[in-house]
C-alpha cells in the first residue's frame, strides 16, 4: 500500500473519534465549567494532526455568510469542514513533502515572503490594539498640519518676463492669436527673460492673492497674483504686468477652490495617519532589534560582483580588463601581426 493510501486509512479511521470530540454535546464538570478540549485531536495525517483548537482557529477565520456552504446546522459545518477542507489541505501537504517541494527554492522562498507578511499583520494588528489615539493628539496633528486643511483659493499662473512694456504688448497680442499651451511655451522660450522657467512655458505654480505657493517656495510680487485672480481661468490678462524692472505676460490656466476642513471632518483621517505612522515605527523597530540580533556582515559592495543583464537576468560580473578565451582553442592563431 502506499504512502498516501497509509494517510487515508489513518484519516478515515480517525474521523469517527473527531466527531465525537468536536461535534458532540459538552458536558459541564464538577465545578461548573466546560473541559477545555482544545488539544483534542480530531484527525491525523501523516506526522500532522488537527486538533479542535485548530479547527475552531480555522472555522473562525471564515466569515459568517460563507458557513452556508459547509452545511445547514452547526454540526454538519465542522464536519464537512474538516473533512473537506483541513484533511485535504494536510493530504495535499504530505504529497508535497513526499516530492520533495518542501526543499525546493522556489518554495522556501515563497514560505520566508509569507511569514514575513504574516509578521508584519501581526505588527499592525497589535499596533492597532494597543494604540490609543487621543482627541488631544488629533487636534496636535491638525494644528500642525494646518495647511492642509485650511488653504486659501489659488490660480495657476504662467508668465513670460521681458524688458520692455512695448514688447510685452506684443507678445500679449501675440498670445491672444494662439492661446495654447505649445504656442505659449514656444514664446517664453524664445523671449523670456526668467530662465529658469522658460523651459516649462514660464508655469509658476499654483499661487495665492499675496503672491505664494502653497509650499512657498514660490513667490511673485501680489500685484501679478491679483492681476490674475482679475480674469477667468484661461485667459490672459490684457495688460503688461510691473515687475521688478521689467514687465511680465501673464496668462492665468486655472484655479482651485479654497479649502477650509475643520478638524471633525478630518478626524478619522488624522486617525488613520497616526495609526500608520505608530505601525511603521514598530516595524522599524522589529527590523532594528532582529538585524542587530541576525545580521553579522553586510559587504554593499560586493553587489559590484553581480551584473543584470538587458533582459533582467543575474549572472556574475566579470573582473575589468579580464580576457575571456573561448572553450576549445588551445593553440594560438596565425594573424597579420603575428600568433594570437
């Protein structure tokens, strides 16, 4: 008989007792309180065994509206359950070690990605329950993150800078033939004086009445700002625009909203985030405690000694200046300039 006809005759011989342990009615002891039948085994395949505390584990996991499937009462899903379910997964676990996949690359490395994962769950889910998010931290939270929440209305602006009033009548009128953005950028190229914006069509951002980005690392003098809140989006302003000692072409592309959220509104994001931020500290942490206690060498620069080719194979990466001779040619050859 074989390996797998052995595992099934242990199963079936089993599976009587299993009822009796996990299906049958509890009985309540001297003192009051039901046994604890949790070790109980209730199957075994091979060296593995299935014990009720595992199949409550497992019948736990599945959500309520999916128990239907196993069966109509309570006693029919722990035993088509089991029997369908866990004693299969265990069959089918035996026939992968019997060849040999439990030593197989491929495999352990899936196993190692899927403790990992399952370590890192644990690490939320245990962040998640201690952690206690306070009013009074989610109010720090918002305060310190004001902008966000709160932000005054802004336009996009983009603007061509140029020497002269006169020459930037015409580049206005100019721009008023071709209002799009290809013929635009053309023109700041061409004749802006602000290089550093020329490239990108002379697009300053999005920027406040005063004159400054949101991240305000950008500011321009309020009266151009105010000039472009004074037309529609996607118009140019009709005037030439002061600036410093020139005069600017103002084309304004769009706007946004202002943005007023008031701290009940965004509590349970806030909520979110710290819960995140106090879940990536403690896997930090995990990851700082178990390199400190495994890693013994780490050598960066020997990834130098391993090459990805053009169609994302590894392979060794051979020494600078070394000559690699083909297999089969021991002799030298004769060539113009002598043996090689």
């Amino acid at each position: 008989m074989s390996h797998a006809g052995r595992i099934v005759r242990v199963v079936g011989s089993v599976l009587p007792i299993a009822a009796l342990l996990v299906l049958g009615d509890v009985h309540e002891g001297a003192a009051g309180k039901a046994p604890d039948n949790s070790e109980h085994v209730v199957a075994k395949v091979g060296d593995a065994v299935i014990t009720v505390g595992e199949l409550e584990r497992r019948l736990g996991a599945v959500p309520p509206f999916q128990l239907g499937v196993y069966g109509a009462t309570a006693d029919e899903v722990k035993r088509n359950y089991l029997t369908k379910v866990l004693v299969p997964e265990l069959l089918f676990s035996q026939g992968a070690i019997e060849r040999g996949k439990d030593k197989d690359v491929e495999v352990l490395a899936r196993q190692r990605e899927l403790l990992k994962t399952s370590l890192l769950m644990d690490v939320r889910r245990e962040t998640a329950e201690k952690a206690e998010i306070t009013p009074d931290q989610i109010l720090a939270y918002y305060k310190d993150n004001i902008d966000r929440y709160k932000t005054p209305p802004r336009v996009s602006v983009w603007r061509i800078l140029v020497a002269s009033r006169e020459q930037a009548t015409k580049l206005i009128a100019e721009a008023k033939k071709t209002p799009t953005p290809k013929a635009w950028s053309e023109l700041a190229l061409k004749y802006s004086l602000d290089k550093s914006t020329s490239m990108r069509g002379g697009n300053l951002g999005f920027l406040t009445e005063m004159g400054v980005s949101a991240d305000g690392k950008t500011r321009v003098p309020g009266s151009m700002a105010r000039a472009a809140f004074g037309v529609r989006d996607g118009e140019i302003v009709a005037e030439p625009v002061p600036e410093g000692s020139g005069f600017a072409v103002v084309w304004r592309r769009g706007s946004m909203p202002a943005i007023n959220r008031t701290v009940e509104e965004e509590a349970r994001s806030i909520e979110k985030v710290l819960l995140r931020d106090r879940t990536r500290g403690a896997q930090d942490e995990l990851v700082e405690g178990l390199r400190r206690r495994y890693v013994k060498l780490v050598d960066p620069g020997g990834t130098e000694l391993i090459a990805v080719s053009g169609g994302g194979g590894v392979e060794i990466q051979g020494k600078p200046g070394r000559i690699v001779r083909k297999r089969g040619r021991t002799q030298p050859s004769t060539t113009p300039r002598g043996l090689r």
